[in-house]
C-alpha cells in the first residue's frame, strides 16, 4: 500500500483512538490481571462481599437504606432509619423505587461503574503524567480497598470523591457554575467537602467562593423547600441532626479511620484504655489538619506549579482528621493521591518546573545528595502506603476486622501524608529563594545586563546544595 493510501501525511496528529490504543490495552490486561484474581479468591459476588465486611448481599446500603429513602421522602418526608444524607439526595433517590429492587440495583450498578470510569478520565484530564502512571492509577482504582469496600456496600464515597476532583476540572477549564454545582452535589451527601473551598479562599476567588455559597444553598435548601415544602425539610433536617448526635457507637466501631478513633483501638489492644483522652486526641487531630491548611496556603502563595491540584491532593489527605466517622469509603481518594505522588517523585529532574517537586539540581545539573535522599524516603512511604492499603495486602492479613481494627487505611493516609510533607516543604522553600534572588537581580541589575543575575545564580545553587 502506498504512503498516500496507508498513513497520514508528516505533522497530522494520529486518530484520537489510535492514540488510546497503548492505555487501552495496558487498561483491559490489569483487569483481566486483577479480575482473575478475585474470582480465584473470592469466587463470587458474595464471596467478595463477605470477605471485605457484614455485607451479605448485593450492595447492602442501597438496598437497606437508599432504595427505601426514595420510596418514603415524598410519604414521610423525614430520613428512615439509618439515612444520613440530605434532603436533596433523597428527592433524587426517589427515581428508584418505581423501577422496582431489581432493575434498581442493575442501574445502581452501573452508576458505580461509571462513576469508576469517570474516576479514571478525570485524572488523565487533571494530572499531565505518562502512560506507566496512568497504568498504574487504574491498578490502583481496581485494587484498592476503599474502592471495593463501596463496590461491596454500594455506597457514595466513588460519587463523592468525583465530583470533588470533577469542581477542579470544571474551575480550570473556567466553568464556575458547572464546577459551584459539582462542589454542590459532593456537599450534599457530606458536609466535609466543604474544605475544598479552602484554595480559592486563598487566592480570594470571591466569585467562585460566592457561586459555592448560591449552589450550596440552592442544593441543601432552596430545591427541597420547593419540592418539599420548607416546613417539611426544616423537619428532616431537625431529624438528621438528631441522628448525628447519637453516633457515639463509631469511636468503637473498627471501620472508622478517623485518627482519634484508630489511636483509641490501638491502645486498646495494648491493654491501655485511652478513652479519657479522646478531646485530646481531637485536639491533636484538628492541629494536623490546621497544620494541612496551611500548607494549602503556602502553596497557593508561592504558586508552585499544579498549585490548585496539590491543594486538592493535601485536602483530600486532611479528611480522615477531620471526619467524625472516616469509613474506608470515604478514602476512595487514596488512588488519586497516591498515583498523584507517583507522577510528581517520578518526574524527570530536566522536565518544566520540576523544580518544584523538589528536584535541587547539582553544578552540574545531577540532583544534589538531599534530592536524592529526599526522593528515596519519599518512594518509600508511598510504596508502603499502596501495599497496605492494596487489596492484595488485605487478603495477606486475612481478617476484615483486624484489617479495619489495625487502621491500616489510616496509616496508608498519613504515609503518603508525609510524603507530601516531604516533596512540598522543600518545593516553597526553594521557591520563595528563587524569588529573592529575582529580586536581587532586578534591584542590582536594573538595565538588564546579566552580570550579576549569573553571579546570582550560582550562589543560589550552591546554597542549595
């Protein structure tokens, strides 16, 4: 076949599609890889569902409690048993119960499967990173335990940790009101989203802050005032509160990750009972998480490269000490994050603002002994993060509750916390030095010369070093 016949002309970019090919077929063998595996392990549905918790069933939540929440709001209009969401989740769960259990639960199914796909696009779309670590994020999404412990209960940590990232995705493509909604819809399953407002506090995006604020609003209280009636959601609202306050069954409970909670279970089995310093631990749970949003800050100041996307990477990190009852559910981030540190350590020391990973280049352009040292404990937690927080990890321990009880999703978080900490610190470090020596530069050498930009230049490196 000729070259006019067979293939494009020199400078047309391939199809879209051929261009896919290579991540579509790594994609379709980690599934067979890993789908192989289960079915070895668990052999079936229920085999699966009971390994990973009490689930006996086909998504246990949806059928003891979303189903019926949609069948009763327009009856009732208060919360069944064990419903702790809004108002506005339970008028759109209202769609289900006229397709009958069945047919629901099949739909059910198919909207965690592409909330998983979009899971996938949504971090091709926001994290510029090659195909080994595209690779691996699906690895990972398929692998990890949170993300089976909400395939098992049918839960809404996927739908949740999607819209959080898709408000990004919408905010950097400059589409506010779509991105408002998205923050919106997260806001009302939980109200920890919220913290995800923190970025555009700091860099005073008052307009965004304020169309978050209308979408809030219009999600949690305006659509189901008039759905409703106001006297009606001010009620189930009155009753979801009530139900709050009676959780203190979670401190115990030994799927919270929460770091209080994790930390109580831990001196428990070591004969120690710590339950008198629970507000202490609160306390130290809160300055970690304020220590969190300082890093956002400083981030945000010194505008390192990504700086919204590491914000978000930091908060999402921040949730297990801030959530009262951090299910593993609500850790379907992890993936994202540490798929996220796996691109930033990986990174070529060459590529375009590498230095903001960290990288200290040498005099002769190798990393410097701290780079290098810095990234070897940074690879380190973020390789024991993914193994305990890996599906193959949980069936090794083999026994949910020990799983669940030890915290091993907690510890994953704070590793890969600390290797934040590791890669960030440095990064606004270098960052604000390289802004002094611009302006030294700019002061000494205002003509433009370049003499002492050099000059400069050479002794921030050796500082560096």
């Amino acid at each position: 076949m000729s070259r006019g016949e067979g293939s494009l002309p020199a400078g047309v970019p391939a199809p879209a599609i051929r261009r896919e090919i290579p991540f579509l077929v790594g994609t379709a063998g980690i599934m067979l890889l890993l789908f192989g595996y289960y079915a070895y392990t668990w052999r079936s549905f229920f085999g699966f569902a009971t390994a990973i918790d009490t689930c006996v069933g086909l998504f246990c939540d949806f059928v003891s409690f979303y189903f019926p929440m949609g069948g009763a709001i327009f009856r009732t209009a208060l919360p069944v048993a064990g419903y702790v969401y809004s108002p506005f989740n339970a008028i759109l769960l209202s769609v289900f119960p006229p397709l009958g259990l069945a047919a629901s639960i099949a739909v059910w199914g198919v909207l965690e499967a592409l909330a998983i796909a979009a899971y996938i696009l949504l971090f091709r779309r926001l994290v510029p990173a090659g195909l080994p670590v595209q690779l691996l994020f699906v690895t990972l999404i398929l692998s990890s335990f949170p993300i089976l412990h909400n395939v098992a209960w049918g839960q809404v940590g996927i739908f949740i940790t999607v819209a959080i990232l898709a408000v990004l995705s919408l905010y950097e493509q400059r589409h506010l009101v779509a991105a408002a909604a998205a923050l919106a819809f997260a806001v009302s399953f939980k109200f920890f989203p919220l913290i995800f407002l923190a970025p555009f506090a700091a860099r005073r995006d008052t307009r965004f802050l304020m169309l978050a604020v209308l979408a809030c609003g219009a999600c949690l209280l305006l659509i189901p005032g008039v759905v409703l009636g106001y006297g009606d959601t001010l009620r189930f609202y009155a009753a979801l509160f009530d139900s709050y306050r009676d959780m203190t069954w979670v401190v115990g409970n030994y799927n919270s990750q929460h770091f209080p909670h994790v930390a109580l279970r831990l001196a428990k089995a070591a004969e120690h009972d710590w339950s008198p310093y629970l507000p202490l631990l609160r306390a130290i749970s809160y300055g970690i998480a304020a220590a969190n949003l300082g890093l956002v800050f400083l981030v945000q100041k010194r505008r390192l490269l990504h700086a919204d996307l590491l914000s978000f990477h930091v908060l999402f990190l921040t949730i297990p000490f801030v959530m009262n009852t951090s299910w593993p559910v609500d850790l379907a981030y992890l993936p994202f994050t540490q798929s996220l540190v796996a691109w930033r350590v990986l990174r070529r020391p060459e590529a375009p603002g590498a230095s903001d990973t960290g990288v200290s280049p040498g005099a002769n352009g190798s990393p410097s002994r701290t780079h290098r040292a810095r990234k070897a404990v940074t690879i380190l937690l973020l390789l024991l993060s993914i193994t305990v927080s890996n599906a193959v990890f949980f069936n090794r321990v083999g026994d949910r509750f020990r799983y669940g009880f030890l915290g091993f999703q907690f510890w994953a978080n704070l590793l890969l916390l600390a290797a934040t900490y590791v890669l960030l610190i440095p990064s606004s470090q270098e960052r604000m030095t390289s802004e002094a020596a611009a302006q030294q530069v700019a002061e000494a050498d205002p003509a433009g010369r370049g003499e002492v930009g050099t000059c400069l230049a050479r002794r921030v490196g050796t500082q560096s070093r």
